[in-house]
C-alpha cells in the first residue's frame, strides 16, 4: 500500500512538474518589425519596437451580445444611409430579410471573430465589390497560426490542387468549402468569378477563419489520391504575390501591351487634364509611349492584357482609351451618392472626407433629382480622342481579378467600338458598380473596420 502510495505521489509530482514547465508565450503584436517574428517568454515592453507584449493565442477578443448587436446596428444604419447601390442587387425587404437572419445568429457569437462572420455575410449580401469588412486579425493569424500550406487554385468554381480537383479537406467536401467561403465573400452583383478570386488568393487564412482551423489536414483529390499536410505560416512570406510591372513588345503585326494595375501614385482621375498626366504620370507616359509606339509600327493587332488587374486610377485608363476611341466619349455616364447626411459619423475615421461632403462645397457640385442626389453632368467632361489613334483591331484579355478601372476599359471600348475580350471570367460589373471616395467606418466594440464607398458609377 506504501508502494502505491509513493507511486501515486510520485506521478502526480511527475505530471505537475510537467504542467510548470508549459511556461506562457508572448509576441509583439504585428507591427512590421524584426520583433513580429520573435516569441518572448516574458511579458512587458517590446525590446525592439517598444509596444507590449501579448500572450500568444489571446488576439480574439471577447464581445457581449450587447456589444455586437451595437455594432450590427452601426453598420446597418451606415449601409442604408450612406452607401449609394444598396438595393441595386437587392430589394429593401430582402435586405431586411438578411438583417433578421443575420440578427438570430447573435446570440450564439462570443468574439471578434464570430463578429467578424456575420458581419461579412451583411456586407456579402450588398453585392459590391468595393464594400467590404476587413478582418481585424489578419496580421495575429498570419503571425500565430499554421494555416492550410497550399495557395489553391480556384477556376470555375473549382478548386484545384497541384492542378489536380479537389475532393475534399478533412471531410469538407469541395462544394461545401465554396459555397461556405462564398456566403462570407463580396462581388458585384454577387458573381462568382471574383469572389473565387480572392478564396483563391487567401484561402489558407479563409480556411482558417469560415472552416476550420486545424494545423493537420487530410486532403483527398477526385482522383482517389490521399495526402497529410502540416500546417504551414505565412507570416514572413505572406499570402499575395508582389505585382509585376507593366510591359509592352511589339511582334510582327502584333502589339502586346501588359498592365498588371492602374495604380498609380502620380496619376489621378479620368476627369482631370489627361494631357499632363499623359507627360508627367508613371503609368500615362508608359501607355502613351507605348500606343505611340504601337501606331507608328503600324501595328494591326493591339491585345492589352488586364488579367489580374483589380483596378487603381481612372486617369491612365482614360488615356489608354483616348487612343482606342476615334470619336469624343463619356467615361462615365453618371455618378450617384447616396446623401449628405453621416448619422454614424462619429464612427468614421476619415472625418474629412465626411465634412465635405456636409459643406456648402460639396452642395454645389451635388444636384438632388427625385430624391436621389448626383454629380452634376459638368463634372463628368466629354473625353476627346487622340488625333493620331489606333485604327487597328483591339484585344483585351481579362480574368476573374479583372475588376473596377478594367471594366471601366471593357465596358467603355464595348460601347465605343469593335473589340474581342477573350476570357471566361471577368471580375466586375459591365454596367455600374460602387467605387470613388470611401468612407472607413470601425465598428466601436470589436474595432472592426469597413470599406464603403460614397459613389455609384455608371457607364
């Protein structure tokens, strides 16, 4: 009985020694330093960049019921007042239908994160593109967690490893993998194609945050091919590719002119003086050089590539278009906003943005017609072509990241003029979609930050 005794002793101290040696980790929170890297077995300041240092693991704050329903409501009501294609895609009773269903599940979220998820399907349900949530822990999971270790590809709604399809990842079928990631995605009028785009380009973190958030998966393929990955951080490398640069080459009777983004910090909007952008902006005298170019070779076939462009300035594109359009055009047809009038204002951070759109200024660029407020028609001049412009034949190349300035270009040259766009998928909307000046509205309790756009631009 003693032997038992001492034994029973001797395993309890055994296994309580083992728990004290489970010591505590901290990390400094992500700030772009050496530091993100490092694990810290103390608490206090930051050696490196000075901030605190947290426990590793606790990034997910705790909310109350009361608490996210606060914020839901702060959404809805900036939503409906201020964003200017709410009800494009949606009437207001199906909206109010998603309200009450997104409402119920309330009651069940604990954290930022399951605040996070329901706040995504709201913002799912818009149908915009440009309006979107920003998960508040991006930087925490890429820098904390082992996250599925294969960037995907996702090409006609399906989802393909190693160019082989998928069939399922630890039980999750293919389907149910989509169509989940889907209902927490934003596109305009709710096509697919860009939604897959960005499960695409962050689905190990998507995976994580709406599947599952296992460090092991068990991945079958539709070929009966089994394998088991260990989980993998993105934290130094990160999820997204660098973006290549813009190219142009000239081959016999073809000209091949690639712009991987309108971005661009030295150009700006379609509706400013494109002459000058055209001399003294990055991107304006690459395309200008290059369709100069492109004319005296008197090329026959022009193909501009804006696969992968997910948009930027309007102004580069505008010159583009101006050598591709022999006849005077309008960039845009019309540009709505929803009202003058922030009931949430206190909770937008660019506070500048919103007293202008509150002062006299902005009244006198703004008419209201029918209860709908527009720029007026002077602020959106007649483009005028080049003299010299291309008489060739036009070919745009476009994938389903082709989104907002490259469907300016698609729809504006489609309405304009001949042109084959090769591509099964395109990212945007061919019509209108929402874009321009932004609000950024954090949510009070959980910090979450949305992207909302303030205008409605229609071709």
């Amino acid at each position: 009985m003693k032997n038992l005794t001492f034994i029973l002793l001797l395993l309890s101290i055994t296994l309580y020694g083992s728990k004290q040696e489970k010591k505590k980790e901290y990390i400094c929170l992500p700030c772009k330093d050496s530091c993100d890297l490092e694990i810290f077995d103390h608490n206090g300041p930051c050696s490196t960049c000075k901030m605190e240092l947290v426990e590793k693991g606790t990034y997910n704050k705790t909310l109350t019921k009361d608490q996210i329903t606060e914020d839901f409501t702060v959404l809805i009501t900036t939503l409906k007042n201020n964003h200017p294609g709410i009800y494009d895609y949606q009437s207001e009773n199906d909206f109010n239908q998603t309200i009450t269903s997104l409402k119920a599940q309330i009651p069940s979220a604990k954290n930022v994160l399951d605040e996070y998820k329901i706040m995504s399907k709201l913002i799912s349900s818009v149908s915009d593109a440009h309006t979107y949530v920003m998960n508040p822990y991006y930087q925490n999971i890429l820098q904390e967690e082992l996250l599925f270790p294969i960037i995907p590809k996702v090409d006609n709604n399906k989802i393909l490893i190693d160019g082989e399809r998928l069939k399922s990842i630890n039980g999750y079928q293919e389907e149910e993998i989509l169509n989940r990631l889907q209902a927490f995605s934003n596109s305009d009028g709710n096509t697919i194609p860009y939604k897959n785009a960005f499960i695409e380009m962050e689905f190990p973190i998507k995976y994580f945050t709406f599947i599952d958030n296992s460090q092991t998966f068990e991945v079958v393929l539709a070929n009966g091919k089994t394998r088991t990955l260990e989980g993998k951080s993105f934290f130094k490398s990160g999820l997204r590719n660098k973006q290549s640069r813009p190219s142009f080459s000239v081959n016999g009777n073809n000209a091949i002119l690639k712009i991987p983004s309108w971005e661009d910090e030295t150009a700006t909007s379609f509706n400013r003086n494109l002459d000058e952008m055209a001399k003294n902006s990055t991107l304006g005298k690459f395309i200008k050089k290059s369709l100069e170019t492109t004319i005296k070779a008197q090329t026959k076939h022009l193909i501009i590539d804006l696969r992968g462009n997910k948009g930027g300035k309007s102004g580069p594109a505008a010159i583009l278009l101006r050598y591709l359009i022999n006849k005077p055009f309008a960039y845009y047809n019309q540009i709505k906003v929803s009202s003058d009038s922030f009931p949430t204002k206190k909770h937008i951070t660019n506070k500048e943005l919103v007293a202008f759109y509150e002062s006299e200024d902005s009244k006198k660029l703004i008419t209201k017609v029918e209860g709908s407020y527009f720029f007026k028609k002077e602020l959106l001049p007649t483009i005028l072509p080049q003299l010299d412009s291309f008489s060739g034949s036009v070919e745009i190349l476009v994938d389903k990241y082709s989104l907002s300035v490259s469907t300016d270009v698609v729809a504006i040259l489609k309405k304009n003029r001949e042109v084959k766009i090769t591509g099964d998928e395109i990212g945007g909307s061919l019509e209108h979609y929402c874009a321009g000046n932004y609000i950024n509205l954090k949510l009070p309790n959980s910090g979450i930050e949305v992207n909302i756009p303030l205008q409605r631009l229609a071709y």
